[in-house]
C-alpha cells in the first residue's frame, strides 16, 4: 500500500492487485487483505471507500476520511464529473475464446487509434462475472488503442470508464476481441502474474468539479505497473 495523497478529508492510495478494496460479501471469512481495513489500522480512524478496484486490478483508490466528505466525493462520481482512465495490456485481436452464438464486435482493429471511440453495451452482472443484456444497465467506455507491439503481439490501450458498471472494462475488451492479459474469466489464454490482470487504473481527473475539491489536486495520478512495462518493449 502506498500512499499518493492525503489531507484531512481523503486518501488516495496505489492499491496493489491481489488486494480487496472493501471486505467481501463473506467477510472475516475472506483471508484475502482488504485495503480498507488496513488503512483504518494505519490511521486508526474509520474510512470511507468512494469507488472500488476489483481483487485482481491495480491503481489509484480514493477514500474519504468523513462521512461528509464521503457523500461529497460519491456524488461527484454520480454525476461524471470524476473522469477515471485506466491503462491496459492485451494480446492482438483474437476471438478464439468467444463462444460463437453470442454476439460480439467483429469488426477489425489492427491499426492505432488516433482518437478514443465510444463503445456501449448493457451489462448485468452474475455471480462470477459480467454478461450482456437487453435488460441490463447500460455500460459506455472511450477506448483508445495505444500502440501495437507486434515483435511481442501485445496491444495497449487506454479505457475511460464514463458509467460504472461491473466488470465494465474487462467484458468491453475481451468482446472486441482483446482479452486482458491474465484474465482467464474474461478468456485470456496468457499468463500474466499471480491474482493480477493486466489492468491499473492511473488517473482521477477532477477538473470538472466547479465547487470546493475539499483540497483534491485536479489530477491525481500513480507510476505505470512495471510488470506491463516489462513486456512492452
């Protein structure tokens, strides 16, 4: 756990992957680590977690160190004015792990994006993992690809969350066809490093905010993830 901001209204922290965010729906029963808990430990103050990473992502985490600055932050999110940017690593376009009588996007993408593109679905989520639906809630995303490591066939990509649906960003890339590398559920077939996919979130932007930031800088950002950077040449 590291620390990449604090004041007396939030903390914002570089969550490590392998790592909860908030306790699991079995709770002490979970012998996973939960950031939440461990960061009330260390400040010996109840924290508030204004939006969550999944187990196996890395990056930015924010907490909110009051109630009132809690209710703040989280409407923040409802109403978009939090932009998150989340960087990700995945092999070249491959649809082997999808099953052919569900409906995916097929359409090639083999160049580099010069600019984000929209995509949207309707996302429910299971037990296990997020599917699409006619009466599921709507899920949009600005995806742009990055560039091309053909010697390694990898491809990075930055993901703009703009709505927050479960396993939103995992479910939009494995049905373009570019599963994240170590995400076996979503069908990745690589391997990438234990309890960790591919994916670290690096940004919260919070220049849309036109009231008080309670202290928050504008940006709010954490180092790339070295084990992407490693295979990226």
């Amino acid at each position: 756990m590291k620390i990449i901001f604090s004041n007396e209204h939030f903390v914002a922290l570089d969550k490590e992957a392998g790592v909860l965010t908030v306790p699991s729906r079995i709770g002490a029963k979970d012998p996973r680590p939960v950031l939440g808990l461990i960061l009330q430990e260390e400040l010996r103050q109840k924290v508030f977690p204004v939006h969550r990473l999944d187990y196996e992502v890395s990056g930015l985490v924010l907490f909110a160190r009051s109630a009132e600055a809690h209710r703040l932050a989280s409407a923040w999110f409802e109403k978009k004015q939090i932009q998150k940017t989340y960087r990700a690593l995945t092999g070249l376009q491959d649809f082997s792990h999808w099953p052919e009588k569900i409906p995916c996007e097929r359409a090639p993408i083999s160049t580099e994006m010069p600019e984000p593109v929209m995509w949207k679905s309707r996302l429910l989520r299971g037990k296990k993992r997020s599917y699409e639906s006619p009466e599921g809630d709507l899920a949009e995303t600005l995806a742009q690809l990055v560039r091309i490591d053909s010697q390694n066939s990898l491809a990075e990509w930055n993901l703009q969350p703009l709505t927050g649906r479960s396993h939103q960003l995992r479910y939009e890339l494995s049905r373009h066809g570019f599963p994240i590398l170590g995400d076996a559920l979503y069908g990745s077939k690589k391997i990438f490093a234990q309890d960790k996919i591919a994916l670290r979130a690096v940004q919260l932007s919070l220049q849309k905010i036109s009231g008080d930031k309670l202290g928050l800088p504008e940006i709010l950002e954490v180092p790339a993830d070295r084990d992407q950077e490693r295979l990226l040449k």
